[in-house]
C-alpha cells in the first residue's frame, strides 16, 4: 500500500478529477507568471496533475513511477535527458531522512533541469505541524471515506519527524501508510543549497499557494532557474 492508493481509496473519482483540475490550472499560472512555456516537463515523483498536462506538453515520469499512470501519453523519462520544466510538488524535498540526502535529492533535480524548476514547501519557520505528536484528518469529503496523517516528532533531532497515513472506509476497513521519514526544508536553506548548484533565479511566488492531494496545510511554490 502507498499513498496514492490510500488517496483512490477515499475520494470519489469525481471529486479527484475536480481537485485535479484545480492543481494543474495552479501549474499553469505559475508558469505563465514566470513567462516560461516548456516543451518537456518532467514529474519527479507522479502527481495527477501530470496527467492533464499531457495535451499540452511532453511529459516524462521516472520508471519506477509508471505503475501510477495508465495514460499512454506520459513517457518513462530517458537517462541523460534533460528537461525544460521539472516538477516536485507535495514538498518533495522535505521525504528524505538527513541534510545530505536533501542535497543529494536537489542535485538529481538541478541535474535533469534545463530551465525551471517547480516545487513546493510548507514555511516551517512559522509553521511547525510536525514538532507535536499528532493526528489531523485531510479528507472527509465522503462519511464513509475518511483520511488521516499522524506526526510522530523525532526526540533526537527536532527537524526530523514520521509521518503515517490511514485510510479507513466502510466505517470499518483500514489501509495504512509509513512510516515515511521527513525532514524539514526552509525557504532561505533551498535558496542556498540551489545557488550552490548554480540556480539564476529563485522565487518564492507570492500570490499563489498549492495544497496536496489529501493534505491539510498549505504549500509555497518555489520555482528555481537552473
């Protein structure tokens, strides 16, 4: 079981379409308010919003991502390409465990990226769900269908946490998810890790917010020229 399985599990295909909808019209402004229309678009992990981007641009998944996607559109991203737009939503920089991995993840990124990157990251530095032990629900939208994440902080390190997912539908069945080991990413630490790699231009967008599939807290976008 993983997380996007839990996501099918709790919310209608309607309701996924729409939310879908609105996320990828999100990737578009961004994109037009950078003045930036790319030819490739690489996802770094699958994201739905991938899937309606496909009559617009050429989009790639990593391998090891395909299983997601039945769409005949989306292609396995070839080794050594390099793309005009990469994209790591759902704060992909904050899923690894130490500051070296997070590093290591942005590098593979910057490594890929001939343009723009896009992605996103709660502000940490005023908001800090994942320093208390806690459970929140991110989707209720049906009665029988109910999402939930535990925070489960980290005693050694206070940017580091777990993060658990459950699904329980029916009133009765639960699949669950994790633990999946997080670390804290902050808007003045990516800009550093990323001019170290050679960015040009790095923006936290004022105007426009993201939320995830199946979470409750708001996202920033940050798009990095590489």
């Amino acid at each position: 079981m993983n997380f996007w399985h839990l996501v099918h599990k709790v919310y209608d295909a309607e309701y996924l379409a729409n939310a879908t909808r609105v996320k990828a019209s999100i990737v578009e402004k961004v994109l037009a308010d950078i003045g930036f229309r790319p030819t490739t678009v690489f996802f770094a992990a699958y994201n739905p919003v991938a899937e309606l981007l496909t009559d617009q641009f050429e989009v790639y998944l990593p391998s090891e991502q395909m299983h997601y996607t039945t769409n005949d559109d989306i292609m396995i991203a070839p080794d050594g390409m390099k793309f005009d737009c990469v994209i790591a939503l759902d704060e992909f920089l904050t899923y690894q465990s130490d500051e070296a991995a997070q590093k290591a993840a942005l590098e593979k990124l910057a490594d890929v990226c001939n343009g723009w990157l896009i992605t996103t990251l709660m502000d940490y530095k005023n908001l800090a769900p994942y320093k208390k032990n806690q459970v929140e629900v991110l989707h209720d939208y049906k009665s029988d269908a109910i999402l939930l994440e535990q925070n489960s902080a980290d005693p050694s390190d206070k940017q580091r946490w777990s993060s658990y997912f459950y699904a329980v539908t029916d009133h009765k069945t639960l699949d669950t998810y994790g633990p999946v080991s997080r670390r804290t990413m902050y808007f003045k630490q990516l800009a550093k890790y990323a001019s170290d790699l050679g960015s040009t231009n790095y923006i936290v967008q004022k105007n426009t917010l993201y939320r995830g599939f199946g979470r409750k807290h708001w996202e920033h976008i940050i798009t990095i020229r590489f």
